[in-house]
C-alpha cells in the first residue's frame, strides 16, 4: 500500500487539490447564497416555507439523479458538479441558519429594539453573534456532505478523490480503493476539526457569544 503511495503520489496528490479546490468553491458560494436566502426567509413565513420545502425536494433527490438532469444543460464535468452540490448545501445551511437565528431569546430581542436598533443591527450585532454553534453546525454538515458527494461527482468527469476511487472500482485495484476512500475519509475528518477550531476561536473573539467577552 505504501509502494503504492511512493510511486503514485503525484497523481493522488492531484486528484486531493482537485477534491479540494471543489470544496472550497462549493463552500464558499453556497454560504454566499445561504445567506442572501436565510435574510429573505427570516422576515417572511411564506418565503421561509416556501424556500425550505423546496430545497427539502431538491435534497431528497439522488445526486446522480440530480447529476443526470443537469448534465444537458451544463453538461458534464466540473461545473454540473459545483451546481449540484450548491443547491443541496442550500438546505443544510437554511435549516440550521434559521433555527439558529429564530432561537435567540425573544427577551434579548426585546431588549435591543428598545435600546432603537434597527432590525438589520439586531441581526447582525444580536443574532449572528448567539447563534454562532448552529450555524457553525450547519457548516461542519454541509462540508462534510460536499466532501462525500463530490466524490460521487467523479462518475460525470468531475474529477477529484472520487476518480482514482471509481477508478479502482472498475481495475479491481484495492490500492486506489483504500487511498482513494483513505484520503476522502482524511479530508471530511480535517475539514469538520479545522471548523470546530474556527468556531472556539470565532467565539472567544466576538463579544456576545457564550465564551465571548
């Protein structure tokens, strides 16, 4: 396993930036549209069920169900991916961003419209700040679920961990298998502690939070 590793490193190691370069995109614009959602739904029930049930849909479908409907329009490779995973990190993020942000007591609410904050300083100076460990939770899901699936992603060319993986399947080579599914496993692991560590530090510096000043 390791001769493996020593003679193949440089293909493994491209695929991990690949995987990784996905993920970190993914992220980045699904918190980006999560929070432009979370805004809209906060302030209107009926946008609120509305955006909810429909991403509860879109999530409860097969990702190469969701890969296959796609694939027309966007075709295949990396970008059906990136869509792909998007829309179903939209409904880890809104669920646990909502409860997070409607769990914050009314009575804290109360007592910072009286002192004349405007509802978008009670977001973001009340509500943001104590509700820091679901959103933190939505995060760590979303990450790791983006991990797994975009290992899936390499069945339409998306590249990534999931090609020396799917590619093992087909060789029968349990080399590419064991690093293939070792170094998804490594990244999912490294990415939820790397987000717990951001969150303590998140919550030591912002005042207002549970371990804030």
């Amino acid at each position: 396993m390791l001769d493996y590793l020593f003679s193949q490193y440089a293909t493994l190691g491209r695929a991990f930036l690949e995987h990784l370069w996905m993920v970190a995109v993914v992220l980045g614009l699904s918190l980006a549209a999560a929070a432009v959602l979370t805004v809209t739904a906060m302030y209107s029930k009926v946008w609120s069920a509305f955006l909810v049930n429909l991403f509860s849909v879109i999530y409860a479908i097969p990702s190469l169900a969701l890969f296959a409907i796609l694939i027309p329009a966007t075709g295949l490779g990396t970008t059906t991916a990136i869509i792909v995973l998007i829309l179903y990190n939209q409904y880890v993020l809104l669920r646990n961003f909502l409860a997070g942000l409607r769990g914050v007591d009314p009575a804290v609410l109360e007592a910072a419209a009286g002192m004349g904050m405007s509802t978008l300083q009670v977001l973001y100076k009340i509500r943001l700040p104590l509700s820091l460990t679901p959103l933190f939770a939505g995060l760590r899901l979303a990450a790791v679920s983006t991990i797994g699936i975009a290992t899936i992603a390499a069945t339409i060319n998306a590249g990534g961990l999931g090609s020396i993986l799917f590619d093992g399947l087909r060789s029968m080579n349990m080399y590419k298998i064991m690093w293939g599914a070792l170094l998804s496993a490594c990244l999912a692991i490294g990415a939820n502690h790397l987000l717990l560590w951001l969150e303590n530090k998140v919550a030591v510096a912002v005042p207002g939070t549970k371990d804030g000043v």
